[in-house]
C-alpha cells in the first residue's frame, strides 16, 4: 500500500480548512450555547437546592408550630380540668350550706310549732281543769258520774 502523497496533502488541506470554518462559524456558536445550558442547569439546581432548604425550613417552622399547638392544647386541656374540678368542688360545698340552712331552718320551724303547740295544750288544760274543777264544785257527785264528767269533756276537746 502506496500513500499518495498528493492526496495526502489535499485531504489534509481540506480538513484544516473545514476544522477552521467549523471552529469559526460552528464550534464558538455551539460552545456557547452549550455554555448557556450548563449555566441554565447550574442555575436550576442551585434553585431546587434553596427551595429544597426553604421547603426544610418550612417542614421545621411547621414542626415546632405544630408541637406549640399540641402544647397548647394540652395547657387548655389540664387549666380545664383544673377549672371544673374548682367549680364542682364549690358546687358540692354552697350544696352542703345551703342543706345545712334548710335543716337549720326546718328545725326551728318544727321547734316553733312545737312550742305553739304545747301552748295551746296548755291552754286548753289550764281551761278544761277549771271547767271540770268548777263542775265538780257546783255538785258533788260519786266515782261514776266523775268518770262520766271526765270522758264527756274528753270527747269535747277531741271534737274541737
């Protein structure tokens, strides 16, 4: 195999010229537009990276909100509980005062008609000795017409 020289020189010539128009009118416009996508990538992973870390900041912010919350709620929760037991509590006891009043005032009302009615008893057996001291003075009389006297007037104040 001969290497033809001629052919050689004007394959090569060729090349050069082609690599030269190429580099001139193809390589710069192409490096550049590669250049732009590979800032246009850089640019939106250095974008998903700060959305990726704003988006962590968020879900902690979140986390912490929502444990305040919880927080809070079980606060609100226990000063609840706190609260009706203090009311329940004063509850019980203005119930406890309030039946020991009516008791208080039952028994005073029971102890004053009590006392009406001895009085009046008394009244009535003050008044039927001296109607029956009265009778037995108008007339003497035996055993059995005392008895029959007795129970008359019995019967007059049952009736009455």
């Amino acid at each position: 195999m001969d290497i033809v020289w001629s052919n050689f020189f004007i394959q090569l010539v060729a090349f050069l010229i082609l690599y030269w128009l190429l580099s001139r009118y193809a390589f710069g416009p192409l490096l550049s537009i590669m250049e732009q996508r590979k800032q246009l990538v850089k640019d939106q992973l250095d974008g998903a990276e700060a959305s990726r870390k704003q988006a962590e900041q968020h879900y902690e912010e979140q986390k912490q909100a929502l444990q305040q919350a919880r927080k809070d709620a079980y606060d609100i929760i226990e000063q609840a509980k706190s609260t009706s037991s203090k009311q329940a509590e004063e509850i019980v006891h203005a119930a406890k005062s309030e039946a020991g009043r009516l008791k208080d005032d039952a028994v005073k009302d029971i102890e004053s008609e009590k006392n009406k009615a001895i009085a009046a008893l008394r009244s009535q057996v003050s008044g039927m000795s001296v109607m029956i001291a009265s009778k037995i003075i108008e007339k003497q009389i035996d055993d059995k017409s005392q008895e029959q006297l007795v129970d008359q007037y019995l019967k007059e104040v049952g009736s009455k």
